[in-house]
C-alpha cells in the first residue's frame, strides 16, 4: 500500500511539474532581414546561426527569444510589438 501511495505522489508530481515547464518553453527566432521586415515573421527562422556582424551595430536585432513556436504564432507576437521593441529584445544587435 505505501508503494503505491508513493508512486502515486510521484506521478502526481512529474504531472505538475511537466505543466509548468510547458508553460515556460521558448524559441529563439534569429532575424536575417532588413530595416523594414522587423515585424514580418518570414524574416527570421530558427535553428541558424546570428548573421555575421551581430553584437557590433545598434538598429537590427539578430535574434530574439519568444514563447512563439511556429510562424503563424512569430507573426502575432511580432504585430503586438513596436519595432523598438523587438530591437530592443536582441541581446545582440547589428546594423
């Protein structure tokens, strides 16, 4: 009986804890675009490395960390942010 007392409280607790590591994933979407595509989701993808002079400029970002996993979803976090937002998210910025 205790056994399964305690499977069931570890269950319960990888259950809980899966939940909230969910809720907290994110994707980092590196921009290889121009000036006006800022806000246009098919200027950044993932999975590539930050364009060259990254981290030597000021008005482009060269990536940014979102919740946002596909495109569809880039594209409406992009609409609700200025662009100095979105430059400003960027560790790293370029010219």
């Amino acid at each position: 009986m205790k056994k399964y007392i305690l499977s069931t409280a570890v269950i319960a607790l990888a259950v809980i804890g899966s939940a909230f590591t969910n809720a907290r994933r994110t994707t980092t979407w590196v921009f290889t675009g121009n000036a006006s595509q800022i806000k246009s989701a098919s200027a950044y993808q993932q999975g590539i490395p930050e364009p060259a002079g990254c981290g030597s400029g000021t008005t482009l970002p060269c990536s940014i960390v979102t919740s946002a996993s596909n495109q569809t979803d880039l594209q409406t976090f992009l609409t609700s942010q200025s662009e100095e937002a979105i430059v400003e998210m960027s560790d790293n910025k370029r010219n």
